[in-house]
C-alpha cells in the first residue's frame, strides 16, 4: 500500500520593498548646496593668503598706499591730478607721502629759469600742520616791494607755478604773512596801517595769485597775519629774512578726507 504524497509548502512572500525618504522644498536644497558653501570660504581664505604673502614681498611704497587706502578709501581715491589737467599718481599729503610731496614741489620750482637766483629764499619744511613753503624776503625785496603789498615779478612768476601744482592736490591751504620787527613807515599819517596789515595785505595777495594760477577758492582755509609775532630768527628781529609769506599745505584730515 502506497504513502499518498503530501502537499508542497507554497514560497514564502518576498520582502517589502525599503522606504527611502527624500527631502523635499528648501530642506533639499540647503543640503545639496552646503558643500558650495564651504568651498567658496575655503577659496576666500586661501586668496587672503596669497595677498599677505605678495604683501609681505613687496615695496615699503605700495605697503603705505594699500594702508592708506583702507584707513581712508574715500580720500586716498582722489588723485593727484583730479585738476583741470587730470593728470597724477595718486599721490596726497599725509605724513608718510609728506617727504613726496615736497620733492615734487620743489622739482616744480627748479622749472623755473631764474628759481637758481632765489633758491636760497625758498625753504620748505614738514611740520606738524603740514608742508611749509617759506617765501623769506632780502633787503632790497625778493618776492615783495620792500614795504609794499605789491607782488615783484620774481614772487609773481612763483606763486603762479606754486598755485598749479597745490591745484593738484586735494589739500586744504594755510597762508600766512610775516614781517620783520622793524616799524612800518611807509603809512600815510594817521592812517593807522603798519605791520599787522601789511602782513594779512601780502598773504592775500598771495592768495589771489594761487587762485588765478588754478587753485580753487573752497582749498584756502585761512589767511594769517602775523606781523613781528613769529620770528624766524628771534635773535635778530630786524633781519629781512624774518619777512616771510607762507604756504602751508595742511595735512588730511582723515575724518573728512581733506
């Protein structure tokens, strides 16, 4: 007698399938694009440090002009030659382009083809203020008529030379006028004029020659007049070279960029 032959189990059912959840909206994107991020920090970075390196390898000259720039972007844009001509480096009065400054000054002055005759009478100096351009009187009048308001040639020609080179800066202008101590006399009498006038009478008349020569009216801040009370040479009050116009070309004002 046969065994009667059992029936196969049937397949087991296969698994479900895995669920994958994908994220959707601004989540997804904030996700593919944050390795952008990082790289684009990453590249920051490494360009800052090939300029500390470039910096650390170049000039003292560039080194100033790129701290200049940024302890001052507004002032250190203007140039040089912003004037009717428009020609420059960039350049501009601050302490550390002072020195500059005052040898592109006095190339300007040796342009002039009697400037050997008065070199002697033209002193430039950097003080706390700024650059100072002493104009320093003879006996017989270098740059004034002795007792006079009245430019002479010699200190026409100059101050005309002198207004188209400050035309090109941005700085602001200090004019000042001296004299020596020995009392006026050429005054009519009873007119009251002496020292004091004659002193503020030659610093605006230096005044209005820088301004025909190019410089504009806004850049001259003061006009002063000092009279016998800053002596050049306080040990010989009456020495002519005490009788002086200044040009004081004031350093920026980094706060107002002027």
């Amino acid at each position: 007698m046969s065994r009667a032959k059992q029936p196969e189990a049937p397949p087991p059912p296969p698994p479900p399938p895995p669920i994958v959840v994908r994220p959707h909206g601004s989540l997804a994107k904030h996700h593919g694009g944050a390795w952008k991020v990082a790289y684009a920090d990453f590249v920051t970075a490494l360009m800052a440090l090939f300029i500390v390196l470039w910096m650390m390898n170049s000039t003292q000259k560039l080194k100033d002009s790129v701290g200049g720039y940024f302890r001052d972007p507004r002032a250190y844009t203007r140039k040089l030659g912003a004037g009717p001509a428009n020609s420059g480096e960039g350049l501009r009065i601050e302490r550390k382009t002072a020195a500059d400054i005052q040898k592109q000054l006095e190339q300007a002055l040796h342009q002039m083809p009697e400037f050997q005759k008065i070199r002697d009478n033209v002193k430039f100096s950097v003080t706390g203020e700024g650059v100072r351009i002493d104009l320093l009187e003879t006996e017989q009048g270098m740059f004034f008529v002795t007792g006079s308001p009245d430019p002479t040639d010699a200190g026409a020609r100059l101050l005309q030379v002198l207004g188209g080179e400050l035309a090109k800066l941005p700085n602001r202008i200090v004019i000042e006028g001296h004299t020596d101590a020995t009392p006026f006399r050429n005054a009519a009498p009873g007119s009251g004029y002496s020292n004091w006038e004659l002193s503020a009478d030659r610093a605006n008349a230096a005044r209005r020659l820088l301004h025909r020569s190019g410089l504009e009216p806004t850049r001259v801040v003061e006009v002063r007049g000092f009279a016998d009370q800053k002596l050049l040479d306080p040990t010989t009050p009456e020495n002519p070279r005490n009788r002086r116009v200044s040009v004081v070309v004031k350093f920026l004002d980094p706060a107002s960029g002027g």
